[in-house]
C-alpha cells in the first residue's frame, strides 16, 4: 500500500460530494446530471480499489469491473432516453419531464 | 516517490472534476471529466490494479464519453451562448450537503486507529481466477444485464410511425 487507506477514502469522498453537488445543481441539463452519476460510480469504484490493496484481496477489482459493467449499461439506456425525450419536448431540462401522460 | 504520484494524480482528478461540474459548455466538461478519468486510471494503477486501469481508460474514457459527445452532437446541444449555468439558488443545496460530507470526513479522519497492514501483492492471475471463479455466476448476470440494456436501447431509439 503506498498510501494510507484513510486518504484514498478522503479522494473518494471528496470526488463523490463533487458528483453529489453537480447532481444537484444541474437540473436543468439532464446530460450534466448523468455526468454527476458517473462522478459518484467512480468514488464509488476508487473506494473498492483502495479496499482491494489494502486488505490483499482481488474481489474489490472484480466489484470495480462489475460497476464499470454496470454503468456502460445504465449509460447506454439512459442516453437513449434522453434523445427519446427530446425528440418529444425539444429540451434537454429535467424539469420539463415531470408528467407522464402525453400530451 | 509512488506516494507523491499518488497526491499528485489526486489534485489533477479533483481540480479536473471541478472544471468539468462548474463548466457550462457540455463538450468541455467531457473533455475536463477525460482528463479526471484518466489519472484516477493512473491511481488504480499505482493501486495494484491494471487491469481496472486498463478498463477505465478503454470502457469510462474512451467509450461511455464518447458517447456522451455523440449525444450531444446528435441534440445539437454544443451552443454556449444558449446554455444556462444554474444559479446561486440552485448551488446552495449542493455546496451544503458536500461540506456535510467533508466535515463527517474530517471526523473520521480524526478517530481512524490500526496499525497499517503490508499485504501481498496482487496479479492479474489472482484477479482472473477469482473472477471467473467465484464470481462466475456474476459473469453470467452482467452480460444478460448488458443484453436487457441493449434491448433497451433499441426500443427507447426506434422512429415511430405517427
């Protein structure tokens, strides 16, 4: 371990608070806010990693590649959305996507 | 000299995480959020994990950006001059809950106890063998995930008739 595991954690806390802030901040671009998840997905992935060196065990990296998995997944669908909503509103502001019912 | 690249490499990924949230040009913060994938790459790396390097940079920077970048293409969404930062209003709540989080850090950083431990070095074999034998079974599921995903995807995407 070249760094103690406590400040591997404070980076991945740090780069989660920054995801959790640009989640929040940017409701009004849907792309921005999936930039803010993927933000947090990578803390997240940091952390296993960090756990996976300090304790000599690979199942942290297998958890790490699962989330990548994961997330090429969860990306995929969600741009998907977001072009499908806005060939219907013709805006990319989550506020606009607040009924279910078409119009 | 690994614990330097270590903070080093960390004040890159921090400072280019920053520039990606607070720019309102989409294709930039990609860009900036590139720069931050690459060199949390380069910690996994100096963390004894290759091969989740290798990964980051293929699947995170490489495909899931540019994908991204064609959205944003595809919307036309790379105007400057039409896109809007949200206000002070909006930032308030995010700027809140994120020295929450720094200040329970702080905390913990101040009661953390144990003796460092020296664990053994990790390989790609032992990654391998682990994956694709206990977690075999997750294998499985990842890739049906990835097909459920694509069956999505390709719904979400069809042109109606009407």
């Amino acid at each position: 371990m070249i760094v103690p595991l406590p400040h591997v954690l404070v980076l991945a806390a740090i780069l989660f608070s920054l995801g959790t802030g640009c989640v929040l901040a940017w409701s009004s671009n849907v792309i921005m806010l999936l930039i803010g998840i993927e933000i947090m997905l990578n803390a997240a992935m940091l952390v296993f990693v960090g756990g996976s060196c300090q304790w000599g065990m690979v199942d942290g990296q297998v958890f790490a590649l699962m989330i990548i998995a994961m997330t090429s997944a969860e990306v995929s669908l969600a741009l998907a959305m977001v072009v499908y909503l806005h060939r219907r509103r013709k805006t990319v502001d989550a506020d606009e996507f607040s009924e279910l019912r078409d119009h | 000299m690994e614990t330097y690249l270590f903070y080093i490499l960390a004040i890159v990924t921090v400072i280019a995480t920053i520039f990606a949230i607070c720019e309102k040009h989409p294709v930039h913060a990609i860009v900036y959020l590139v720069t931050s994938f690459f060199a949390l790459a380069a910690i996994f790396y100096l963390l004894s994990a290759p091969l989740v390097a290798m990964f980051e940079i293929i699947i995170y920077a490489g495909a899931v950006m540019v994908l991204f970048l064609f959205v944003v293409m595809i919307l036309d969404l790379g105007h400057p001059e039409h896109a809007k930062r949200p206000g002070l209003f909006h930032w308030l709540p995010a700027v809140l809950l994120g020295e929450v989080i720094l200040l329970s850090l702080g905390l913990m950083l101040s009661v953390r106890s144990g003796a460092p431990v020296n664990p053994p070095a990790l390989s790609v074999q032992d990654f391998a063998v682990t994956l694709f034998g206990r977690y075999g079974v997750a294998i499985e599921i990842i890739s049906m995930q990835l097909l459920f995903a694509v069956v999505g995807a390709l719904y979400l995407g069809r042109r109606r008739k009407s």
